[in-house]
C-alpha cells in the first residue's frame, strides 16, 4: 500500500517505510493515497485482538506476520483481555481506554508501535538503530518508554513540559527503567517540546547521523491506526448488551489535545463503522472548539495549564491529517500549514468547513464544570471518572441538550483517575493530603475505587532521569546521545 504526504511534496512510499520515517521529508503527516476496503461488519464479530489483526493488516500490508505482532504487543499487558472494556454510566456509555501497562488511553497504540516499528526496520532492511524522539503532555511519554524498553536495535528519548504534567505522570516517566531510554524535561510548555522535537527532525534531515530518526508521536503513521481499534470494539460492547443493532449509527465524544483519537475514530467511519457525529471535547484551551466552529485556526492565545494537562496543546498535529482527508488537497493543506507557522492562524473554505461540521461537534469544559462534572457522575452513577474524561462528558452532555440527538452515547475515558488524584479528590469535595502517592490511598479509601497496581508501585521506585534543559538545547541534547 502506498502513503503519501499531506503536503504533496516527498516522494509516495510503502507503509513499512512510513511507519519507520514517522514524519515526511516535507513536514506532511503520511496517509494512504488510497483507503483499504474493508469489511467493518466481519471484523466488529471478532474479538479484540482479531479487530487489531484485521485493522493493522488492511493498513499496514506491507508488514508481516502481524497476528504474531498483534499477539506479542497485548497479551497479558491488559488488565482485561478485551483490552478496552465499555462500561454503562447513566445515560452514557464510557469506554475504558486505560486498562493497560501505564493506566492511559496511550498503552493501546504504544504497545502496538513498537512490535510494528521492529517488524518495518527488517522487511526494509534498515541496519541503523532507530532513536525515537516523542514531545509528551503526560501519557504518551511513560506509554512509549514502557512499550520501547530494551526494544532491540531501538532507542527513545521522551521530552514533557518542565511542571507541566502530574507528579504521577512525572514519576512514571523519571524512573523509567531500561538501557535504551532517556527522559528529559524541557522549560516550557508542550507546544515548545512538541516544536522542539520536529525542529530535531527538520535540522537532522541533512544531517548524516549514526542512527534513524523516528517519532512515538500520533505523527507516526503507526501509532494512529490501532487507535482505530476501539471504535470497533466499543460497537461490538453495544451489540453484544443490545443496546443497538448491527448497522445502526453511535456517537463518540472525545477528549482530544492532539486529535489523533478523535481522528481514529473518524478513520473507523470512512472504513464503514456506523460512527454517527464524532464530538471533539476540549479543556479551556479550547483552539479546537474555535476551529470546528469557525473555520478559524488560531494558536495566538496564551495556554492553559489545567487539571487536564494531556490536553494543554495549542498546536494539534493531527487535524492536519483531517483537512486533507476532507479536502483531498495537499497543496491547500501545504498553504494551511505555513499560514499556520508563519502567521499563527489559518483560516479554511467554507465548503472545506461545512464538510467539517457535518462530522464533527466541538465543545469545551474549564477545570470547574470538570470538577462538576467528576462529582456528579459519581454521586448519580457511581462511576470515578478523571479530569479529562469529564470533559468529554461534559461536552458530550452539552452536545445532547443542543442537539436532542438520542442515539447511543460513548464517551471515551482516556485516563485512570489515580493520575490525577488531587483534582479528583477536590472535585468530590475531599482536601488532598500528603504527596500525590498518599492521595492515591485517600482516594482509595473515599471511593472504594482499586489503585491501578502500575502506580500504587511508583513510590518506591528510584528517579532515573532528572535533567532539565531549555527548548532552545534541544538539538544538541539529542545529538549527544
């Protein structure tokens, strides 16, 4: 199968080699030329892993054996064998995206990315190491170290915002074992490392540099399409509880940052999964909402830092993917994408918009209609929900109440309350006590609610990667590796 660059201007490549570049020579995002036809209906019958062996192959043919790879990536590293459980809430249906390694939505592409990562540098007989380089706001980094740790032939070094994340977040990530991986905070917030890192990428293009440079990020080609998995698997929840019949339409509300989730979901659409208005869930930096809203994409705007801080993003990488799915257009997507680099802002057709909006429902939720939102879904349903996945609540309220749209609801819960655990206790009217890891036992002891054992662990856990550096030493710090 053959990718191309949502700029138009790098050469066509197979999709092994685009999951190996991650990013295109031209700073394009790789997408099929063409979407692989699909049977939606024969893959929501199998099981989860069969789902991701189903999904994966029709993406990425050009990697093989991938039920072994599927196979390695997810057994036994889930709580759950279904991987992603969908669990009724009320009016709601919240589907669990954190019930693996790192207690965040990340584990399910980034335990996949790096079997498909290994699989691509042999079938293109890549001899270099690969050094993946990843900016985090909290998830992705602990999730892409934990799933690259003593990866063969494979290194990692993750950036996050220096105070930009939890404690339990930065714990995570700071006392991440294995030979092959580096930490580093950066002064700043995501936007700078997340800028930082594609800065490495452009600088090192010239370069003739030991290793190949790849990305962690929802960039890579391979860490979007098992994200797609879930879609299906939360279709399969409802049919198999008879909540709908087969064929019948589901709305999504997603907490989104980077809008690769939500851009998951709308691929598992355009493969024929009744996926009905998708709604893109934002914190008060609410740049997407705008968007979605307005046509109007506009980063000059001071950012956040939220209870929520997977979404403190300003620049989302993703939807550059969306425009030129909808538009099919790499040069209006080229300009897009220097308007937005030069001048901050951009601005899209009225068509391109129109076409947006039919997909696609935007709203936004501050810290305290999270905080709202947190208590009053577990007093009414007894379910603890975190910071983010309030939001998509929220919203997804919002969306209803606006809409009168009655079709099943799933809410996508992109995180384990116990990563968050002051801004949980607060919002169920609790004084947060001690560090967070006496938090986690407080909340514990409040809702009842288990610790995900991977976080109970951390406190006694040794702090491996301690250095902080400013964004503009970037370069230097990765060519020092």
């Amino acid at each position: 199968m053959q990718y191309r660059s949502t700029r138009g201007f790098s050469p066509e490549i197979d999709s092994a080699q685009a999951v190996l570049n991650g990013l295109a020579p031209d700073g394009g995002l790789y997408l099929p030329v063409v979407l692989p036809s699909f049977d939606w209906v024969s893959c929501v019958k199998k099981d989860a892993q069969g789902m991701a062996r189903q999904l994966l192959s029709a993406f990425l043919p050009d990697i093989p054996d991938m039920g072994t790879l599927v196979q390695k990536a997810y057994t036994g590293k889930f709580e759950t064998e279904e991987l992603t459980p969908t669990v009724p809430a009320g009016d709601f249906y919240v589907l669990e995206l954190f019930r693996g390694p790192t207690s965040a939505f990340k584990d399910v592409a980034l335990s996949m990315l790096p079997q498909l990562m290994s699989a691509a540098k042999a079938a293109k007989g890549e001899e270099k190491d690969i050094l993946i380089l990843t900016a985090t706001s909290g998830d992705t980094g602990k999730a892409a170290l934990e799933g690259f740790k003593d990866a063969p032939g494979i290194r990692i070094c993750v950036f996050y915002p220096h105070g930009g994340v939890s404690d339990v977040q930065r714990r995570q990530m700071v006392s991440q074992e294995g030979e092959n991986v580096t930490v580093c905070a950066v002064y700043g917030n995501f936007d700078d490392a997340q800028t930082g890192v594609k800065n490495i990428f452009n600088a090192c293009r010239e370069m003739e540099l030991p290793v190949r440079l790849s990305s962690a990020n929802s960039i890579n080609i391979g860490r979007l399409v098992p994200q797609i998995t879930y879609y299906f698997k939360a279709y399969r929840d409802l049919l198999d509880v008879g909540r709908i019949q087969m064929g019948e339409e589901v709305n999504f509300s997603v907490p989104t940052g980077n809008f690769g989730d939500i851009l998951a979901g709308f691929l598992a659409k355009k493969l024929g999964l009744p996926v009905g208005k998708l709604i893109c869930a934002s914190n008060a930096n609410n740049v997407l909402t705008d968007f979605i809203n307005t046509g109007v994409y506009d980063r000059r705007r001071v950012l956040h830092k939220t209870d929520s801080p997977s979404m403190d993003i300003l620049v989302s990488s993703n939807l550059e993917r969306l425009l030129y799915l909808m538009s099919e257009d790499t040069a209006l997507v080229a300009k897009l994408m220097q308007e937005l680099n030069e001048q901050g802002h951009y601005k899209v057709p009225e068509n391109l918009l129109a076409e947006i909006q039919k997909q696609f429902w935007a709203g936004w939720c501050d810290d305290a209609e999270g905080a709202e939102t947190i208590a009053k879904v577990w007093q009414n349903n007894q379910y603890l929900c975190d910071t983010h996945t309030a939001s998509g609540w929220a919203v997804a309220e919002d969306y209803v109440n606006q809409t009168g749209d009655n079709r099943p609801m799933v809410v996508l819960s992109t995180a384990s309350p116990y990563k968050f655990p002051a801004a949980v206790l607060k919002a169920l009217g609790e004084t947060a006590k001690g560090d967070e890891f006496d938090q986690l036992e407080q909340l514990n002891a409040v809702t009842g609610v288990p610790i995900p054992k991977n976080l109970a662990a951390l406190r006694t856990m040794t702090e491996r990667h301690t250095g902080v550096i400013e964004k503009d030493n970037m370069l230097p710090f990765v060519l020092a590796l």
